[in-house]
C-alpha cells in the first residue's frame, strides 16, 4: 500500500476539521432556535387570544422546536410578510 502523498493527507484533515466545525456549529445554531422558540412562546403570553391566534404562534413555535431537534427544513423559506 502506497503513502498518500501529503497534499492529499492535509486535504482530508481540512476536509474533516471543516465537518467537524460545522456540526458544533449546527448544533449552536440548534440550540440558540430552541431558545428562540421558548421566547417567542413566553413572549405571546402578552399578545391577546386574538393575536396569538391570527399569528398562529403556537404552530410557528411547534414548528421551531421541530427544526431544532434535527426536523426537516422546508424545501421553500417561508414568505416573510414586509408590513
């Protein structure tokens, strides 16, 4: 069996060290969402029954909670109303 030579080895370990910071990354970004999902949550107690559910926050927080336990992203971003 031949050495690699060390281009190709130095390749690899970046390519490893990148997966790796970007699983830690992942997971911080998981983790600030499933924070963000409790604010909101907590936050909509202030909102009126109304409000909460014109908005339908209880959805948008399931939904939250769902991407940051590793649930699927939808194919298309949500449209974000410009008022």
């Amino acid at each position: 069996m031949s050495e690699r030579p060390a281009w190709v080895a130095n390749t690899i370990a970046d390519k490893v060290l990148s997966l790796v910071r970007a699983k830690k990354r992942i997971k911080a970004l998981e983790t600030a969402l499933a924070e963000a999902a409790g604010d909101v949550e907590e936050y909509s107690q202030y909102l009126g029954e109304y409000l909460v559910k014109k908005w339908d926050v209880e959805a948008d927080v399931a939904r939250y909670r769902a991407l940051a336990e590793g649930g699927e992203i939808p194919e298309e971003p949500a449209e974000i109303d410009a008022q």
